[in-house]
C-alpha cells in the first residue's frame, strides 16, 4: 500500500485565520515532506522531515510553522497567510534510509485559497 | 549545476497515437537517480518510475515504455496507443546531487489526448 493521505481536500481561508493542513502514511516511512505548487508549475520543495527531525527548510516564511508529532503524521500551521500563498500543498514520504534517494510517494495535495 | 529540462510544455496528441515526452537532465553525479511523475487534473502526484544511473535497460510497463539513454542524458517517456486517461501533466525529476533527500523537477510536459 502506497497511500498518503491529506486533509482537508480544499481549505479557504482569510489573512487572519489559522488553520492546519495533515498529512498522514501508514507505510513506515521515515521521511516526510511538504511541497507548494503553483498553478502550471513543478512542486516547490517547503521541508522535510527525517526520522521526526526537521532537516530541510526552503527559507520558508514563519507563517508556515511544520510539526512531525509521530513518523506517521506530519503538519502544517498556517496563520496571517496572503492571498499569493494560495496554492495546491502537497505531502510526500519516501522510506528515509539516508544513503541513497529513494521514491517519494505523493498524497492528494489540499487546495488552499487565502481571501 | 544540475537541472532537469522538459523542452515540450505542452503537447496534444489524437487518442491511439503513441507520443514521446522528452527529459534531458545535467548533473556532476556520477551514481543518480531519475523519475517520472505523472499530474491528473485531480492533482496528486503519480509516481511512474525510478532508475538508477547504473541500470541502462530499457523498461516496459504495458503501454509505458521509459529509454535510458546516458550517451545523451535523456531519459524519455513513451505512451504507445494512447488514452484519453493519459491526459496529465508529466513530470520528469533528478536526484539532488547534495542531498539524498530532494529531488529536482522539470517544469513538466502537459498532454492533451484528444477523443
């Protein structure tokens, strides 16, 4: 089973709203990612958790706030977004086993719309 | 610097012809990997493929067939008889040469079948 799945499926939002976008994976994966695209553009790479730990931050702003409770869930806060941050999030996990680059699986993505 | 290039941003093709999709990539690594991702309209993200660098056979999977060539650092895509479910956006992406844990996309082919 390969699945990743993402809630919610569409989110609209005001400035200063917070809100959480989750992700989840049953597969025993170690390695957890956020990407953002834009419409018409390959997925930006947002962060990456490894074995729970943040490794990679893209110099996003801090009003994305990421937290890995678990090796299977992993979330994003979002709080006093703009209307540009509206974009398709998607959440990947790959097995994480540090010496080579393995397949990331990809969730359904969460539509986000910030008014 | 490494890069993945998609040259075709957009093609359309009538339902039952074959169509290639092309990816040229650069990169200093010797030992890398590479993948096809494809993009319904629904957005997820489907992983097709991954190949090592080392592995130069060609790969089959039904109607999907992948050429491996180094010589030129390409690695396209073929759909043979194609559908109107092909019709997506298809990404093809390279391993990070600094870290195991990213992977770059090409700016993605987008294919139209047409009934």
């Amino acid at each position: 089973d390969t699945e990743v799945t993402q809630t919610p499926k569409h989110l609209v939002m005001g400035m200063t709203n917070k809100k959480s976008l989750k992700c989840e994976q049953h597969m025993g994966h170690r390695a957890m990612y956020w990407y953002k695209q834009k419409a018409k553009k390959p997925p930006e790479l947002m962060f990456v958790y490894s074995y729970e730990k943040l490794s990679i931050n893209e110099s996003v702003p801090s009003r994305f706030s990421p937290e890995c409770p678990n090796s299977s869930l992993l979330n994003l806060h979002l709080h006093a977004l703009q209307p540009e941050d509206s974009a398709l999030y998607l959440c990947a996990s790959s097995t994480g086993t540090g010496y080579r680059t393995d397949t990331q699986y990809f969730g359904p993505g969460t539509r986000l719309t910030v008014l | 610097a490494q890069k993945v290039t998609q040259a075709q941003t957009e093609i359309s093709v009538v339902e039952k012809e074959d169509v290639t999709l092309d990816c040229v990539y650069e990169t200093r690594d010797t030992t890398y990997y590479l993948f096809w991702y494809k993009q319904p309209p629904s957005g997820e993200l489907v992983f097709l493929i991954r190949r090592n660098s080392f592995d130069e056979q060609n790969e089959i999977s039904g109607r999907y067939s992948w050429n491996f060539q180094k010589s030129t650092s390409s690695f396209n895509f073929t759909i043979t008889a194609s559908q109107v479910v092909d019709s997506a956006v298809y990404f093809c992406a390279l391993s990070d040469q600094e870290r195991d844990d990213k992977i770059i996309f090409g700016k993605g082919t987008r294919l139209h079948i047409l009934p």
